[in-house]
C-alpha cells in the first residue's frame, strides 16, 4: 500500500528530528512532484546506511546538494540493521525524494531531498502551488478592492 505524498508531508512537517523538514515537505506537497517508480519499497534500517553512508561520499565528491541526508544517516544508525522501514520514492525534474517510514506513513524515520550533480535545490516555500496560488489571488483582489474603494472618495 502505497502511503499518499499529502499525509507523507503532514508526518514529515512534525518531525522534529529531520532538520529540513519543511522543505522537504513543500517539495512532497508541490502538484509537480509524483511518485516515482520504486522497486525497493520494503527495506532495512542496514541496508539504507549503506546507501546512504555510500551516497554520501560521492555526492561530496560530486558537489551534489542534498537536504536531510546527516539526519537520516544519524536515525539509521541508531536503528538495529534489521529493522523494517518503507521507502517511498518521488520526483519532479532533476530532483528526487527518499522518504523513510516505519510501514503507517505516520512515524518517519527520515528524508533525503537531491538534485543532480552541481545542481542547485529548488527554492521551495512553505505553502504547497495550490495554496500560493490562491493566496496571492485573495491578496490580488483585495489589492483590487481598496484601489477601487480608494477612488470612490
């Protein structure tokens, strides 16, 4: 069963101990981002460390930004290896998100955000485009509003 990016954010937005959680989140929550292709979806606590501690080396190497990767190496490493985690992958463009959970889409263990090699992060606000969108139209109407009510005098 495959856990809705929506309540993957909202989990993820209350983990203190994910450092960048926010931006991870508006990225999960942006319309543009989707679930990408995922044929490892259930894994291990040791076999994620592995990945990551090897992920790590080469995107210092390669000067590849990537969000959240010292939180999730410090949670894996305080896990016992054999402990079941489920990732979930999700893209949009060049970027990826890793989200790790422990199978309810509730208890995140941890996150990784990453572009390509020398490839900056998008800057992601902490509103998901839906909402922005309709903010600034409401701030847009408004402006209209008193512009309107300003010439009436």
């Amino acid at each position: 069963m495959t856990i809705a990016k929506r309540q993957l954010a909202a989990s993820l937005r209350v983990c203190s101990h994910v450092a960048d959680r926010e931006t991870i989140a508006g990225f999960l929550a942006d319309e543009a981002t989707q679930p990408s292709v995922n044929p490892f979806r259930q894994t291990s606590a040791g076999a994620q460390l592995t990945t990551w501690t090897g992920q790590s080396f080469e995107f210092h190497a390669s000067r590849t930004e990537a969000l959240g990767l010292g939180c999730l190496l410090r949670v894996l490493s305080a896990l016992p290896g054999d402990t079941a985690l489920v990732q979930e992958l999700f893209g949009s463009g060049p970027y990826k998100a890793y989200i790790y959970h422990h199978g309810d889409g509730c208890r995140i263990a941890g996150a990784v955000l990453h572009g390509r090699t020398r490839m900056a992060l998008p800057d992601i606000k902490r509103l998901p485009a839906r909402r922005r969108a309709r903010q600034t139209s409401l701030v847009q109407a408004l402006q209209l509003d008193l512009f309107a009510f300003a010439g009436r005098g």
